[in-house]
C-alpha cells in the first residue's frame, strides 16, 4: 500500500493532484455540491450513475462525545464555495445516523442565509448505516427522492 495520497483543493477528495477527477472533469455539473461525511462516500454515489455535479467532503461528521465540531470539518470551506454565486443546488448526503443528520440540520441552518435551495436524500437509506454500504440502487433512489429543506426562491 503507498501512502501517497492527498486531497482535492477544491472538494477534499482523495486526489493525486490539484484537482480530483470529478472536480478535473469538465463533463460534471458545476452549479450542483453534493456534501458527504467521508471521501469513501463519493465512489459510493458515483456507482449509482444518479449524479453529475460535484462534491464536497467535510472530513467527518459533528460529534460532541468525540470533540469533533463544526470547525473541524470542512465547513469553512464550503461556505466559501458557495460564495461565488455559482451554485444552483446543494444535496447533503450525510450518514443517515445521529452524527450525519446533526451535521445536515446544522448545516442546512448555516445555508439557510444564502439564497440557495438545500436538500437532503430521501429516507430509503438503513438508518444507523453507512452511505459507503448503501447499495446503488438505494441510494440512486435516495437521491431521486432527495427533500427540499428550505422555502423555494420566491
Ligand atoms: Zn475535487
């Protein structure tokens, strides 16, 4: 095993150079961030063929036992992406347990302030589970399905 591996600048994927192959991939949909808990999320949507817009890893997931709060993800950094005004959609993809859905609520308040639909996939996932361990066809329908959180633009 070579330990060589670094991470996007743009998304935090795993990457080997600047730029990841989803985010280097000029055939992907650029107005729409899906955000996941773990770079192992992103194959597991990618298998499902349901997305073609980009990602937004936060290195974890908020945990209060374990210490892990908003500042240790990376969610500066998704604030900064979405403050260009590019983005049309963001998808919150995170675990379907306590962990990932604390993360959803608290970031679906943190964007309520921007003018950006925000939605999270459809329930359908194994609760307690893990996104990597969802199988395609579940979560292609978990993402077909996915719920608006906030008020649609008037
Ligand atoms: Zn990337």
């Amino acid at each position: 095993m070579k330990e060589r591996s670094r991470t996007c600048d743009v998304c935090g994927n795993v990457s080997e150079a600047e730029l990841c192959r989803v985010c280097a991939d000029p055939r992907r949909i650029r107005s729409v961030i899906c955000v996941v808990e773990d770079a192992k999320d992103v194959p597991a949507i990618e298998r499902t063929r349901e997305y073609r817009g980009l990602y937004h890893v936060l290195g974890g997931a908020i945990n209060p036992i374990r210490g892990v709060g908003p500042d240790q993800l990376r969610v500066r950094e998704l604030m900064g992406r979405l403050s260009t005004g590019e983005v049309e959609e963001v998808i919150l993809a995170t675990n379907p347990n306590i962990e990932g859905e604390a993360t959803a609520t608290y970031l679906a308040r943190m964007l309520s302030s921007m003018e950006v639909p925000v939605s999270r996939l459809a329930s359908g996932l194994p609760v307690g589970g893990d996104l990597e361990y969802a199988d395609e066809i579940t979560l292609g329908r978990a993402f077909e399905g996915r719920r608006r959180l906030n008020a649609p633009r008037p």
